[in-house]
C-alpha cells in the first residue's frame, strides 16, 4: 500500500489495545518518524481526556486487586522485607502523575497537533446521530464522543487532505469507508510498516529477505513452540499433557515496526494449529466411599485433541553494508510471552452440540 498521506490519528482505542505503554517500540518508532517530519500526528482534545481517563480507570482497577490480593494474603504481610516489596506504597495521585506525564510525553515527543471542538457542527452531529451515520449505530447509539473527535480532525484537513485513522473498531471503519479523507488502519504497527517501505530503500531488502526466509521463519516458530511448556488448563482435574505438536502454521504478514541503519524489527501475529495427547483419570468409572468421602479413580484416560492458538512473534535483524548492498542471513526470533508456557484446554470428554 502506497502511502497516501503523512496525517496520523489514533483512536482512543488503539492506546487502550497498547495498554499505554508509551515506551513500546512501536511508540517509540512513531514518536521518531513524526520527528523527522515522516509522519505527522494529529489528536483531538477529546482522545486526550479519554486516555487520561482510561490511564485512571486502570490505576483505580490496578491498586483494588492488589488490595484484594493484600487482604487474602497474611502470610505475606507477616513477612515485612517480602510484604514491602510486594505491597510497596503507592499512591493514586503518584501512579497518575506517572501516567499523564508518560502519555504527554508522548504527544510532545510526537509533536502533535491538538485539534479542539471549536470548528466542528453540533447540528451536522445530531444529524448523523437521528440518521445513525457512522460511528453511530444499532448498537453504538451515543457515540458523541468518536463523531465529535473525528469530526474535528477533519476540520483541521485541507480540501482534498487525508488522515490515517488507527483504529480497529467496526464503527471507525466504516466512518472512513464513507469519507475519502479518512483511510482506516487497524494498527500502528501497520502503520509503521507502510512508511517504512515508503521511505527507505532498506525496506525493499527486508521484504525480499522474509520472502527468501519464509520457511527457515516458520520452522523457527515450529522449534520453538514444540519446545516450550505445554499445560492443560480444562476443568478436566490432574489432566497432564503428554505431548504436542505444531501440524500447522497459517500464512502471517510480516510488518516493520522499527528501521534505522543499522537494525530492524519485524512483527506479526500467526495462527498454529497443534495435536495435543492429554491423559488423566477416568472420573466416569470411579468409587467413592462413604464413610471416608474419598473418591476413588482407579483407571486413566487419554484424549487427543487439536487445537488453534495465536501467538505474536517478533524478528530482530541486524544490517550489514558491503558495497551498497545490505546482506545478512541472520535474524532472531523470538515468539512474545511463551515462556509462560502454552495453555491448551483438552477437557475429559469432548463437547457435543445438542443440536446435532
């Protein structure tokens, strides 16, 4: 995709899917290319008090589950040295502070423009509101708040100007098919990616180097997940994984989220599907005693299931110069958060639809 315009807007959205953590990558990647007058972010007062209202929805829910936790937990809070770095102090006003101030860092970082309501038509909202024009809709009734913002980003383009809209909900997809000047992208990630391969030549050899590596690629994210922790989370009681394998990996579409002379980073998200062999105990035929309320299970049972996870999958290149040409046949990947394990969910009987 050809770039069409420099314009950015990110939605609301889009920061709460990043779980605002503006020191990621993909923030930081953005905050160079709009410094370097690559790209050009614009907001809306109205994305700034949502985020800033979003960061505190998630402190307040943050610091009431580690109360919960504290509360559930005297054997911790009997240990002072353990309770104090576990429970440590911390304020609402001082994990706001650091939250607002990470978030304006960012919008100074990135040199955005903030667009206010003062261009934008309460009578042209009200009108798509009783008509039930995008973002508006059947289910999405009040959405004052997305027709006012995008609203006013539209008012602070020129005739004929565009803006990139990051943002994967349905309702802003379908207010940018409706209006020539928005062009919907679901991630900034994706973002990244089409400037990138816009404005570097570098980009051409990454695109020509995952072509060529497609299947070193994929055998690298099938050594990896068949090597890694496989549990079984189902409510199937003692089941233990014996085995799994990756029998499948979809097609993935690599996207770079970060480019400069002397590295680059890739990421996509991929689809595999695995065979799992789970065993446990055989709970239908079992024995249970009465005057002891014991349970007794005397035989096992083995299932076989398949099943498809997502995973996201990061590739770290580094370039090497000879002669005007960048050659290297190296890369490390690495799949995000698979040292957790993989938690499959192979249940001692098989679900079976009634209606069939």
């Amino acid at each position: 995709m050809p770039l069409a315009t420099k314009n950015v807007f990110i939605d609301t959205e889009f920061y709460v899917k990043a779980e605002m953590d503006f020191e990621s990558q993909t923030f930081k990647s953005f905050e160079e290319l709009c410094q370097k007058g690559e790209m050009v972010h614009i907001t809306s007062t109205v994305v700034e008090q949502e985020v800033k209202k979003k960061i505190l929805e998630s402190i307040k829910e943050g610091l009431k589950n580690l109360e919960n936790f504290k509360k559930r937990a005297g054997f911790l809070r009997n240990d002072d040295e353990l309770a104090g770095k576990i429970f440590p102090e911390l304020t609402e006003d001082g994990l706001k502070k650091k939250g607002y101030d990470d978030f304006q860092g960012f919008l100074e970082s990135s040199n955005a423009k903030i667009v206010d309501m003062s261009k934008v038509n309460p009578n042209e909202i009200l009108d798509m509101f009783f008509k039930q024009i995008r973002p508006f809709g059947a289910k999405k009734q009040t959405e004052f708040r997305d027709a006012f913002s995008l609203l006013a980003i539209r008012s602070a383009l020129r005739r004929g100007e565009k803006v990139y809209v990051i943002s994967s909900d349905p309702d802003h997809r379908a207010f940018c098919q409706g209006n020539d000047q928005f062009i919907s992208v679901d991630t900034l990630s994706a973002m990244l990616d089409i400037c990138y391969k816009h404005i570097d030549a570098r980009a051409k050899f990454v695109e020509k180097f995952l072509l060529d590596k497609n299947d070193a690629i994929r055998e690298e994210i099938r050594s990896l997940l068949n090597d890694a922790d496989g549990y079984n989370s189902s409510t199937w009681e003692d089941a233990e994984v014996d085995h799994f394998e990756v029998i499948d990996i979809e097609d993935f579409i690599p996207q770079i989220t970060h480019l400069d002379t002397e590295s680059c980073l890739i990421n996509f998200d991929v689809a595999v599907k695995f065979k799992i062999e789970v065993s446990g105990p055989d709970t239908a035929n079992n024995y249970y005693d009465k005057e002891d309320d014991v349970l007794h299970v005397f035989d096992s049972l083995e299932r076989v299931e398949e099943e498809e996870h997502s995973f996201s999958v990061e590739i770290e290149l580094a370039f090497e110069s000879d002669e005007g040409e960048f050659i290297n046949e190296e890369f490390y990947l690495s799949i995000i958060g698979l040292h957790k394990g993989i938690e499959f969910d192979v249940e001692e009987y098989p679900y079976e639809d009634p209606r069939m």
